[in-house]
C-alpha cells in the first residue's frame, strides 16, 4: 500500500475499527464484517485499533489490555485478512515499538503540533496520520507535514475531525477538506470523532451518534479521499467512546448510501 494509491478520485478508502483493542475475539469479528462489506462494495480498507488511550477523562479510565497484547492482535488481524492496520500513538517510545506491528502510525489530534512525536513517527518509515488539531485551521497543517518530510518520509494522510466551537461540541468546516488536498496527501475524515462531546460532567465523553451518517455523507460528497469511523457491535457496552461509535450492524447500509453519493458526483 501506497499513499498514492489512496489518493483514486473514483472512490473513497476506509479507516474502520474500534476505538481501542478490547480483546481478540472482538477485533478479529470487526474485521472480518468490515471487509466483506468493503470487498462487495469496492472499497480499500483500513483496520484502525488504538493499542493503548493515553487521553481519557479520568485517571481510572478503562486504556487498554496491555501494549503488546494489543499490538499482537493488531499484528494478527494484519495477517489473517491480509490488510494495512493502524494504531495511534502518543509518546515518542511508541513511535518504534508500534511500528513492528502495524502500517500506519496515527498522530492524535491534540498532538498533532509536537515535534518530537511527529519526528519520531516519520523515521519509523511507516505512514502517518495526522489528524488536525480542533485549534488549527487546515493552512496550518501544513507545518505539520512539513515536519514528517523534513525527517525523509513523505507517506503521510491528513485527517479532519471537526474544530471546537464553545466548551462541549465540535463542528466540521468542510472547506477543510480541499484546503489541506491543497499539500498532495490523502484527506480523510473522522465521521465519529467529529460527534463527540468531551469533558462532560460524568467524566464519559459524550456525543451525538444519529448524526454520523451526516457527516459521512457530507465528506463524501465533497470529494473527502478517505472516511474514518469507529464501530463496534454493541456501542452501549464499549469500553472507550461508546457514545460515538457506528453500531456494526449500520456500517453497510451507511455505506452503500456513500458508494452511491461518489458515484453520482462523479469521483469529484
């Protein structure tokens, strides 16, 4: 897998997967469902499962099974199904342990300025994903891949999900989408993260996930490269995110609604 080859016009790739690892079983069925739906319909596909969450709300907030572990279930899927993984990091360590495991490196948004993470991820050879913080406009983003190719890898995506607009809600400006096209790399957006409402007074982020769908159509049809979503079979249940994860169930039919919007704007 290239990054070019991402960039097709004719369709757009997914990023799908749960917000974190929670075990082998869960991971490995979530695969499998999203890529029999992506093979029937034509789209590449990405598994996305975060290995650890350093970012929680709260100290004793569920953040993993253990590093390894959950990179090993990462390596597994990788495997099985034979399709490009990715993981997000949050310290400069995880830059290389991460890397022996997974195809893409996903920088979080409220690291997406941090220099030495950004370095660090680029040496590893691997892609990188950046996703724009909800402090920058999309023109500087560009500092941002400026900072991976200054490093020698030039293997990098950018990743909308939505701007933060007053304390509790976050709001994607779609002129965010070709602004950052503008650099050359694939630009996906996060259709489930852009639902979320953090720090609320439960200490469990919230959100709005009926409007998933919304968004995702919208990125469609503004010629968006890739869509990013989370999922799980049971949101209700989820150990992290569980009120802005797609149930499972709905990632068919929300994509067989996208598949018809690109072809009827023509690839944009």
């Amino acid at each position: 897998m290239t990054v070019n080859s991402l960039k097709t016009g004719d369709t757009f790739f997914l990023i799908a997967g749960p917000c974190i690892i929670e075990g082998e079983t869960m991971a490995m069925n979530i695969a499998e469902r999203a890529l029999d739906i992506t093979q029937r319909l034509g789209i590449p596909y990405i598994f996305k499962g975060s290995f650890k969450k350093a970012n929680r709300s709260k100290v004793d907030s569920f953040t993993g099974i253990g590093d390894v572990r959950a990179l090993r279930i990462l390596r597994k899927v990788r495997e099985t199904f034979r399709i490009p993984v990715l993981t997000d990091i949050h310290e400069t360590s995880d830059a290389a342990l991460a890397s022996e495991y997974v195809d893409i490196l996903q920088i979080p948004a409220f690291l997406c300025r941090q220099t030495d993470l950004l370095v660090s991820a680029a040496k590893t050879g691997k892609i990188v994903n950046i996703k724009k913080g909800q402090f920058l406009s999309p023109a500087a983003m560009g500092f941002a891949v400026q900072k991976v190719v200054d490093s020698g890898n030039c293997k990098v995506m950018l990743t909308e999900r939505g701007v933060s607009f007053g304390y509790s809600d976050i709001v994607v400006d779609f002129r965010s989408i070709p602004e950052m096209q503008r650099f050359g790399y694939p630009v996906v957006v996060d259709v489930t993260h852009s639902m979320q409402r953090p720090n609320q007074a439960s200490g469990v982020t919230g959100g709005t996930p009926e409007m998933i769908g919304t968004i995702a159509r919208a990125a469609v049809a503004v010629g968006a490269d890739g869509i990013f979503l989370e999922t799980h079979p049971d949101p209700s249940g989820a150990l992290s995110d569980g009120d802005t994860q797609l149930r499972l169930d709905d990632l068919g039919p929300l994509l067989d609604t996208l598949v018809r919007i690109r072809a009827a704007v023509g690839g944009v």
